[in-house]
C-alpha cells in the first residue's frame, strides 16, 4: 500500500460484486460493513478502488510510513 492515494468514504459494498457483504481493515481486521451491527466500522480510508480499507486509527499510525495522500475523488 505503499504510495497509495486514499479517500474518506461511507463503506459500501464493493461494486463489482454487490454480494460482497463486507471489508477489513488492512492492519487491524476492523469490520466494515453497511449494517448497523456491533463494532461494525461504516466509514474509513479506502483506496480509490474501494477495495482495500482502513480504520482512521490506523491510517492516522501509518499515513505518514506509506506515503499516503488523501483526494476527494468519487
């Protein structure tokens, strides 16, 4: 992930597959899912593929190792 740009996003299934139920953080294995469940994460970075997440903690741990740069691209 190194390099990546990142944005700040409303979990969502992942488009190609609308099956797809939910994500989990690259480091920490935090739950992203649009359910309102438990411990359940409903927004965080992802990549702008949305198919790789990440909690705010853990991107704010290693925004800076990983060069990441935020957009605001949809």
């Amino acid at each position: 992930m190194e390099g990546v740009e990142l944005a700040w996003r409303e979990y969502r299934r992942y488009p190609p597959n609308p099956d797809w139920d939910h994500d989990h953080c690259e480091f920490c294995w935090a739950t992203f899912m649009v359910e309102d469940l438990p411990d359940v994460l409903h927004a965080g970075y992802c990549a702008l593929d949305e198919y790789r997440w990440n909690s705010q903690q853990w991107f704010e741990s290693f925004r800076e190792r990983f060069g990441w740069r935020v957009v605001d691209r949809e």
